[in-house]
C-alpha cells in the first residue's frame, strides 16, 4: 500500500487521543472553552464596534485579534469534539475538507503574528512618539495596516498548500490531531524538497519578523520607561506590554510546537496535545488579558451590565 499511488478522497486522522473513561470530561471542559473563546471574543468585537469612544487604532487592533481568536478556534476545536466519542480507527475526513482546515490554522497562525507586530508598533508609537501618535496611527492607518497583515498571511499560505495539493497521495493516515500542511505533504511519496525549504522559510520569516519587531518596539519601550521621570505613565506603558509578552510568548510556545513534533516522532505524543493549545489557550486568554486588563474597556463592560441591570429593573 505505501507504494502504491492513489487518489483517494477520505483520509483517516487520528484526532485528539483520549481514553474512553475520559471522554465525556474531555468533551465537556472542550466545549465549555469553545463556548468562552466564542462568546468573549465577539461580545469584546460586538462592544468595541458599537462604541464610538472606543474606535481608536488599539481597539480596533483588538477587534483583528478577536476575530482572528474566532476563526482558529472554529477552525479546530468543533472537529475535535466532534471526534471525541468516535473510536480513532473510524475517523476520516475528506482530503478537501483536511486542505481547508489545513489553510484555516495556519492562516490563523500567520495572521496572529502579523497582527501582534501591528500593535507592538501602535504601543511604539503611543509611548515613544505621543505627540505624533494621532498623526501616524489614524484608522484609517489601521485599517491599511491590517488589510496588509491579513493580505500577507494569506498570500503566504496560499503558496504553501499550493506546493501541497499538487503532490500526488500514496498514503491515507494523518497521525495529527488536526489537519495541517506537514500532514498533508507527509500523504505523498514524492520528493518533498521544495515544501521543505518553502515551509521552513515562510515560517522563518513570519517568526522572525514578528520577533525581532517586537523584541525591539518592546525593548525602545522599556528604554523609554527607564529614562522617563514620570514613574505612573511608566508604569502604565510597562504594564501595557507585559500583557502583550505574555500572550506573545504563549503564542511563539505554541507555533514551534508543531514544527519540532513532525520532525522529533520521540516527542510526538506531548508535541500533539501542545499543539492544539495554540487554538485554544491564546484565544481564551486574549480577550481576558487585552479586554479586563484596559481600563476604558472595563468601564464599557461595567456600563453595559449596569444599564442591562437597570432595563431589566424597569420592566414589570
């Protein structure tokens, strides 16, 4: 069979292995994070875009971050649930569908980044330059900046699984709990030098470039803060970009993960289960760290309790 070339739609995937005494709590904690990541990241996209006060480049930054939570956790944690009561002998997924969801994680992945260097070069700008601040980081601005990070991450990985679905298949087993594009060129018998060098290259330079913008917008930050004779706004700034590290760090955790795990199988069972975390842990975390940790979006959040709080007090 794994010399034989065939053109077989339904590939088996191995999905999240759990035991069966484990799989209704698997289930159940799965289900109830979807539903946080869900309801938390589109009631924070919902609140910024209905409030006016709230339509500056870093809200609006934080709506690109709850959408782009949204999308990769859709794109991810529904199948798995999905697969959790199914025995891993009988899961498959049809090869197009995989070639889908395989675009959607790293289309989230890219765009994570991408997104996360836009708003480490908005916080630059507001603490380093904040007499220009309002002249370069208009919405208009923003909204450049994000079609591009989202126009990047697309083109990117467009190219990516275009090298992938033009290989031929000689095998129909994806040991991986999701579908992504290392699982899919592993499908083909062919020589694979070309996604090798493309995968590893386009994700040197999307890793690369989101560290290195951060590490220096962060580290000017903190040379700023050092220097600055105001201790509160220095401290303000600095706490700013500790909850940006934080989620950042998580992120870069999670996005080597899955490159160390297809090409180190001794690691493959801890590598697999630390791989869907980056569909899971940032997009949970997200709105919490950015949204509870503003001020101006705590106030909005407490307004809009208090006037449901009030309506409902009137109503007989």
């Amino acid at each position: 069979m794994e010399n034989q070339t065939f053109d077989a739609d339904i590939i088996s995937i191995e999905g999240l292995k759990v035991i069966p005494q484990a799989s209704m709590p698997a289930f159940v904690l799965l289900l109830l994070i979807y539903v946080f990541i869900m309801v938390s990241n589109v009631s924070l996209v919902v609140l910024i875009s209905m409030e006016r006060s709230l339509h500056q480049p870093m809200y609006l930054l934080y709506c690109n971050m709850g959408v782009n939570d949204v999308f990769g956790a859709t794109a991810v944690i529904p199948r798995l649930l999905s697969d959790v009561f199914t025995p891993i002998t009988e899961r498959s997924i049809h090869y197009i569908d995989c070639v889908v969801q395989a675009f959607a994680t790293h289309f989230h992945a890219g765009t994570s980044h991408t997104v996360l260097m836009i708003m480490a070069f908005d916080r630059y700008a507001a603490i380093c330059n904040p007499l220009l601040y309002t002249a370069i980081m208009t919405n208009r601005m923003v909204v450049k900046l994000s079609a591009g990070a989202w126009a990047a991450a697309f083109i990117s990985i467009v190219i990516l699984l275009s090298l992938t679905v033009r290989l031929t298949r000689c095998r129909r087993v994806i040991i991986n709990p999701f579908c992504d594009n290392a699982s899919l060129f592993k499908l083909s018998c062919e020589n694979l030098l070309v996604n090798h060098i493309y995968g590893l290259g386009s994700a040197v330079v999307i890793l690369g470039s989101s560290l290195g913008t951060i590490t220096l917008s962060y580290l000017r930050i903190a040379i700023m803060c050092c220097s600055s004779k105001s201790k509160g706004l220095s401290s303000k700034a600095l706490q700013t970009c500790a909850t940006h590290l934080t989620v950042y760090v998580i992120m870069m955790v999670a996005s080597f993960t899955p490159m160390i795990i297809h090409r180190r199988p001794e690691w493959a069972v801890s590598g697999k289960i630390a791989s869907v975390m980056f569909f899971v842990v940032p997009p949970a975390l997200n709105p919490i760290i950015y949204g509870l940790n503003c001020k101006e979006l705590r106030q909005k959040i407490v307004s809009v309790f208090h006037r449901i709080k009030v309506q409902n007090g009137k109503k007989p």
